[in-house]
C-alpha cells in the first residue's frame, strides 16, 4: 500500500527555537563566509554533516575552501592538524557525540599537543536532540576539559556564535565550540552584549539570586528571571559561554555578593560549569553553597524536546520552581 504522507520533519531537524522567536539562519556558516571572505587561510571540513552542522554556507559559497572527509572522524580531525601544520586555519564540523568519543586520541594528540590552530564546531551539544544517548553530547565538556590548552566556548545563541568565529580563527591553539545550528535565537543583543573569549557577562544584576549559566540554558535563565521578578525577586544573570579558560575572577567576584547561587548549564552535573564554579570556589577557600541546574548523571530518554527539558528541569519554568524552592 502506497502512502502520499511526506516527512517534513525529524529528531535531527527539529529547531531549538521557541514559535515566534527572533532567530537567525545558520549563523556559523555565515559567519564563516565573511571570515574566509577576509582571510585566505580558513577552511571547512566536515565528515558528511555540512548540512547539519551549517557549513553547507560555507561549501556553497567557496567550494574550493571546502573539504568532503566522510563519515570518518578520526580521518576529519587528522586531516584538519595536517592542514593548520600548512598554514591553514581549519574549522572542522560534525556532532559533539563524535568528535569527543569516536576521535579524542587524534584531538589529544594530533592538535592539542602541538597547540595547532583546529577549531572543531560541533553540533548537537548536550540535550538538543530527541534521539536519545547515541546523539546527545551530555558529557562532552567533562570528557574534555582535561585537554591542556583547549578552549572549550558554549554559546548561548547566534549572537555568540558570530562574534566568537573570527575570535576563534585568531586564537594561538585549539578550540571547541557547541553549535546550534539552524534558526538559531538572536538573544543577547538586547543585552548590549559582546562575546570576549575567555570572559563571563553580567547580563544583568540582581539582589536576591545570581545564576551562573552557559549555553542555550542562558535564554532560559533570563526567561527565568523575568518570571521571577514578577513575584518581587530580584535575579542576575551572568553568562559564562567560555568554560575554558574559566572567567573565575568574574565568577568569583559575583558568587562573593550575598544572595542565593544557582548553575545552570545543558550538561551533565559532572565535569561542566558547576564543577567548574565548584572548583574555583574550592581553590579560593570560599565556603559558599551553589545549587546545580544541570542534566542527570544518568543516559537520557529519546523523545520530545520540551518534554525532555521538562523531565531533566531545563526549562524554564523548572528553573523558576526549583529558585522558588531554595528561596
């Protein structure tokens, strides 16, 4: 029996996006045409994902700057060391779950030991995809921030993804940044907002709660605390989208302030921001009690987005329940 239904969607396609929500389009790629556009040295690789990670912008554009690996990451990473040995600056995309599992002795190895100029954008980062463990990147921040030298970026929306690409190309050593890709949420720019690697923002201040945030998990954070604020609490909000190096004399410098400190990062409670602030807290010998707003540290279900940021209290009208809570 023959069917006319058409697929219009999937778990990979599906848009992180609220209806409604300001966005821009493929704010990687874009930003990747105009880097190249100015600096003959970068190029695109990608192992078969261009289309899902943004590069198809920049293979359109300039097929010639463009490199077709294949299903292949230890292959994508390999050839992006070969090419930053020559000069070249490369940024090389596929999904989080793969460049951190599948290719971790070629980036320890091949580009972090030799601090060369890769900069892997990597797309699918922690709970963005309904598909389940085998597609969410809920570890890759701790599986990684042990890498001497790294810089690991999480952005919250296409504004960060913009302003950090060309910072990225000039940085002297290795990157990697968690993509969202598609129409992604124009947030920040009506913070007067400008990513600066390696630095934390204060979004904006607050006497009775301050919650440190990276990634998508910021958006919700500041949804979080306009909620909030209409029952009379006063919340800050400081976005922290470098996680290494770590902005700790910002950190440090708000969690000092008397008020209740809250994390909230998409990834699991190990290895990522929390542990982050917990370590730098630890370090100073400040005695100071944080509450984490993070992933579980458990496989994940597949399923529904919204229903899923529900069930792991990502969203945020979890965020505003459980603040409620703790006050």
């Amino acid at each position: 029996m023959k069917t006319t239904a058409k697929l219009t969607s999937g778990a990979m396609d599906v848009s992180i996006a609220k209806e409604g929500q300001r966005t821009v389009n493929a704010p990687l790629g874009h930003a990747l045409v105009e880097l190249a556009q100015a600096d003959p040295r970068v190029v695109g690789l990608s192992a078969d994902l261009a289309k899902y990670t943004d590069l198809h912008i920049l293979r359109d554009a300039m097929p010639e700057r463009f490199f077709q690996i294949g299903m292949a990451e230890q292959a994508l990473l390999g050839a992006a060391a070969g090419l930053a040995m020559e000069g070249a600056v490369p940024f090389a995309s596929t999904y989080s779950v793969f460049a951190t599992r599948r290719a971790y002795d070629f980036l320890l190895l091949d580009i972090a030991e030799p601090r060369l100029n890769v900069n892997m954008v990597c797309a699918l980062p922690g709970l963005t995809t309904g598909y389940g463990p085998s597609h969410q990147a809920t570890e890759d921040i701790a599986i990684l921030r042990a890498i001497p030298g790294l810089v690991i970026v999480d952005p919250c929306d296409a504004t960060d993804i913009q302003q950090a690409v060309p910072q990225l190309a000039t940085h002297d050593g290795p990157t990697y940044t968690r993509i969202l890709r598609g129409k992604v949420p124009a947030v920040l720019d009506e913070y007067d907002y400008e990513f600066e690697l390696g630095r934390a923002k204060l979004l904006r201040d607050g006497s009775d709660v301050l919650i440190v945030s990276s990634g998508l998990m910021t958006e919700n954070a500041l949804e979080a605390a306009k909620l909030l604020a209409d029952d009379h609490v006063d919340v800050a909000v400081l976005h922290s989208p470098t996680l290494k190096p770590f902005d700790s004399e910002t950190v440090l410098k708000e969690i000092g302030k008397d008020r209740l400190v809250v994390t909230a990062e998409n990834h699991s409670i190990i290895g990522g921001l929390f542990d982050s602030v917990a370590h730098e807290l630890a370090l100073s010998g400040v005695g100071k009690k944080v509450t984490p707003v993070s992933l579980p540290d458990e496989f994940l279900d597949a399923g529904a987005l919204p229903t899923l940021y529900d069930r792991y209290g990502l969203s945020t009208a979890k965020i505003v329940s459980q603040i409620k809570g703790l006050l």
